[in-house]
C-alpha cells in the first residue's frame, strides 16, 4: 500500500466524476504495505479508499471486487466496491487499473488483546463461511510453485543455519496434503494491519489482493503468526486458545486440521520469511515504501521448527 503511482488532484478530479461520490475533497497518500498504491480520498460523499494496482493485471481483479461485494453483502465487515455511474467497479488512472471502495471504521493494532484475538478468530471463521457460497475462483499467487522459485531466487543469500532451515521446512511441506484439509476462500494476508479495531469490536477487514481457494487452516495459521506470537517468534498461549476457540465456535474443526496444526504454521511462516527476503533483496521502486523485516518471521519459523510439540499443545 506504498504509493509507487503518484497521482494529483488535478488527475484525480475529472476520474471521480465518473462515480456518484460529489466534489474532492482531500487526497492522502497511505504509505503502509508494499504491494499496492493507496490514497485515501475524501469527497463531499464522504471517505474511500483509492487503490492502483502494481502488481495485478485488469483481468485478474474483477475476481477480488466480486468477492469483496459478496462478503460485505453478507455481513463480514470489509470494503464494499463502489460502482461508476455506468455501473462499472474496475476503472483504469494513469495507467493502471483502479477501483474505489468504502472506508471502514477502525484502526490497526499493534498490541491486540486476548479479547481482540477472539474477536478476529470470530470474523475469520464467518468470512469462510460466508465465502463458501462464492463461485469465483483464484490461482494462490503464493503457492508452493511460487514458494520453491523464491526459495531458489534468495537461498545463497543466507547463512547456513538459515538455508537448513529453509531446507527442512520445504521438506515438510512437500510431507503435508493440503488437499485432505477443508477448503475454500482464505483471505491469505489477515495481518494486524489489516484490521480495523473500534475497541474489541473489528470494523473493517481489508486488503483482499492475495485472497484465493486454499486451506482454511492456513489462512488460520497465517492470522495466528502474526496476531499471537512474542517478540522472540514464540506463541503466545491464551491468544492462541482464545483465536482457535471463537473460530471453533462458529466452523468446528476437523480431526484432519488438528493433525496438520504443527506442520502448518512452519509453512506458513516459511511463505512469509520469503516474500520478505525477496522484497529486501529485490526491492520494487516507489515515492512511498514500506518494506517489513524478514528477521521476524526468521524467528517465529525457528521457533516453530523447534518447539512442534508445544505447537501440537495449544489446541482446542
């Protein structure tokens, strides 16, 4: 959500006509994330959100904005498209594709609470509810194919240790059938900030760029390694319990995900370790950038590889 496309007031002026929001107002640059260009954008309509798209192309994003439709349609709290006047949700500025959706209450957390990580367990398992009755479907842009050619591209890059563990861990993910595990829609990025918090309330789940059909455990496992883990990469025991068992509570487990629970976090770290080795190393340019340390999900996968039987502990 760094701005790599600047865009002005003038430029924008005459593209918001095309949408029934009033007069501009403000125009702000959003400078967290790195994959896409964000600007929040203030007309006499009220707020929205403005994303240019860096990396995906005008064919591939009509799939995210029918799904964030579908959801916000049946009560998960996240950004709704809005649509031009000649009923369009998918525009194009300066050169890229561009769409407009609404502004969620909230912010972002640093710290969340054990309350909080209920609160997210909760949304998480209706979002996969919810997003069972979507027929659209989409290719993980993150998958094991794009997991080992990253892999390859960064390995010499690091120490030994690290490229034994890196190792190891593709190992174990070779070992694991995803395909036994129950699937459907996963948001595959639900990071902290990507959550709107008004209190312990969540007002908003954003960011669905990386959403696609995969393994409702992994999309648990990804939320998990970031929402419940110390600063050392250890878990954090009564968030993890507190997540698993609101997201229990509403799409019960299976005998089948307990099982594959100390295989998955490790995996899921792994993918994040690597998008962040290659975002240090092979930077994309942009006025406004981001960029996340790879160290930290270097942690939480060593601890993870290290302590598989207290991961195998905190369960439900």
């Amino acid at each position: 959500m760094s701005v790599f496309t600047t865009v002005s007031e003038d430029e924008l002026i005459p593209w918001l006509s095309a949408y029934p929001l009033g007069d501009l107002l403000e125009l702000q640059g959003i400078s967290s994330g790195i994959s896409n260009t964000n600007y929040f954008v203030t007309t006499t309509q009220g707020r929205y959100v403005l994303t240019l798209f860096e990396e995906h192309s005008a064919e591939e994003l009509p799939y995210f904005l029918s799904l964030m439709t579908h959801l916000a349609e049946r009560g998960v709290p996240c950004p709704h498209p809005v649509i031009r006047l000649d009923g369009v949700q998918l525009d194009e500025l300066n050169g890229k594709p561009a769409a407009l959706v609404t502004c969620l209450r909230g912010r972002d957390l640093s710290e969340p609470s054990v309350a909080q990580c209920a609160e997210l367990g909760r949304v998480l398992a209706n979002m996969h509810v919810a997003g069972a009755s979507f027929t659209g479907n989409n290719h993980d842009s993150r998958d094991v194919v794009w997991r080992e050619a990253t892999a390859k591209k960064v390995f010499d890059l690091l120490n030994a240790d690290d490229q034994a563990m890196m190792t190891q861990t593709m190992r174990r993910q070779a070992d694991l059938d995803i395909n036994a595990l129950p699937q459907g829609v996963i948001h595959a990025d639900l990071f902290r900030d990507n959550v709107l918090f008004d209190g312990d309330e969540i007002g908003g789940v954003i960011d669905f760029y990386y959403a696609c059909r995969g393994a409702y455990l992994y999309d648990v496992a990804i939320s998990v390694n970031d929402w419940c883990v110390n600063a050392d990469g250890s878990l954090d025991a009564n968030r993890v319990v507190a997540l698993l068992k609101a997201y229990h509570t509403v799409r019960p487990f299976t005998q089948a995900e307990h099982s594959a629970w100390p295989s998955m976090l490790p995996i899921a770290a792994l993918r994040f370790w690597l998008s962040r080795l290659k975002d240090k190393h092979f930077p994309q340019a942009g006025e406004l950038t981001h960029a996340k340390d790879p160290q930290h999900f270097q942690k939480i996968l060593q601890w993870g590889i290290k302590h598989s039987a207290e991961i195998s502990a905190v369960w439900i």
